[in-house]
C-alpha cells in the first residue's frame, strides 16, 4: 500500500507534527510506503494519483479544522484528485470525543462524501503520543484497505484486449493504470475489465 498524509498544523514542531511523524512510522511497519505534506489551501495534488491511500487530518483551532487543509477541500484541485481514493480521517483535539465526532470530523468529511472513508478517528493531546492508539488506527486502516482490495481482485476479470491495451503503455504507468481501472470497475459496479473501461476510468479519475 503507498499512502500520504496531508495534514496541517499551525504549531511547527508541535503535538500534530509528531503526532503525524509517529502515524507515519507505525503504518511503515505494517511494510506500507508512506509519505507525509503539509497543506497548501492552493497548491497542486495531483501528485496523490501515486498513491492508494491518503490519510488526512488536522488539529482543531476555536471550533474549526485548522485552515490550510479545509482551504485545499474547497480551493484546490485536491478534490478533484481525491475522487475515489480510498481515504482515512483524523482530528487532533481537546475536546470531548463525541463532540468531536459530532463537530470536527464531519467539517473534513462532508468533501469526501463519493469516497471510502478507510477509518476516521479522534486524538485526543493523551492519545497523540499513545502508540496503542495510533496502532489501532493504523490497523483499522490497513484492515479496511486490504478487504477491499481482496474483494476488488477476485471479482474483477480483465479482457485479453485490455491486458495488450495495458501492455502497450510504459511499463512504469502499467501499476497506475491497473489499479484505477480496477477501483473504477469496483466504483461503478463492472465486472469486467475492457479496452473501452480503460479509456473511460483513465479520463473519469484524472489520469495523465
Ligand atoms: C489556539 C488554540 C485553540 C484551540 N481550540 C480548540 C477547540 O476549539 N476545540 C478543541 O477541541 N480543541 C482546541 N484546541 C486544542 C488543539 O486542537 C489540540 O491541542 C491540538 O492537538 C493542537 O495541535 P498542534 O500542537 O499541532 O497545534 C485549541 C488549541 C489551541 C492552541
């Protein structure tokens, strides 16, 4: 699995930071690649088309999810480049968990309403630095991505025309190429894997 954590934290070096740091080395073990960034409300994601799973999150500032990351849902091209990921969500708090469920979470998941949403989580400043809690997260997501890949695998079949479309692409896009096929087959509820579905996941989901 190749996932990304976009975040943002208005405290350099502070309790998301690490927090982020620590989620990071603990999805690493489970042998996932990982890579974090810090929002930009205007900068360009599509560079997410990479991976399979992003994991996003942000502390919470007077009752709102910090900006830059909120920014990016409704400024940039990030939801556009979000359209069928699968996803994970957090927020960093202090405030009681089911206020935060009932405030903060649905301020970031109310963009991601076509995605599947891996796992969604709240850390409180205890459970920041607590590697049981950051594991437990780790492992709902891991869990929930590998149902559903499993599931995805085993009820797709490709066309012998598709597999000589993919083997006609640059052997470094083929990967890519596959796997959005497969999550858009899965998406749209084909079970079949032609030329044509190719073409259409390649244009529907940004592909280059
Ligand atoms: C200025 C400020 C405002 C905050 N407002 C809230 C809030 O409205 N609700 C809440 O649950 N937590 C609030 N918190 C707590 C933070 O969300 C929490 O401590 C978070 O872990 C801070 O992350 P950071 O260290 O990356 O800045 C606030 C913290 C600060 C410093």
């Amino acid at each position: 699995m190749k996932a990304i954590i976009l975040y943002d934290t208005r405290s350099e070096g502070g309790s998301t930071d690490r927090f982020v740091d620590n989620l990071g080395k603990s999805l690493a073990e489970t042998g996932a690649y990982v890579e974090k960034g810090k929002c930009k409300a205007n900068a360009d994601y599509s560079f997410i088309l990479d991976f399979d799973v992003v994991i996003m999150g942000a502390p919470v500032y007077y009752l709102a999810v910090s900006s830059e990351l909120i920014g990016a849902l409704i400024q940039s091209n990030l939801k556009k480049y979000l359209k069928r990921k699968k996803v994970a969500v957090f927020v960093t708090c202090g405030s009681p968990e089911p206020m935060a469920y009932m405030l903060y979470l649905p301020q970031i998941k109310i963009h991601l309403l076509r995605n599947k949403i891996l796992a969604e989580r709240v850390f409180s400043p205890q459970d920041l630095s607590d590697d049981k809690a950051i594991d437990s997260y780790v492992d709902a997501i891991v869990e929930t991505y590998n149902r559903t890949v499993s599931i995805r695998k085993s009820s797709v079949i490709w066309t012998e025309e598709a597999l000589e479309t993919i083997s006609n692409i640059p052997s470094f896009l083929q990967e890519k190429f596959k796997r959005m096929a497969e999550e858009y087959a899965e998406e749209t509820g084909q079970h079949q894997i032609t030329s044509e579905l190719l073409f259409t996941a390649k244009d529907e989901m940004g592909g280059t």
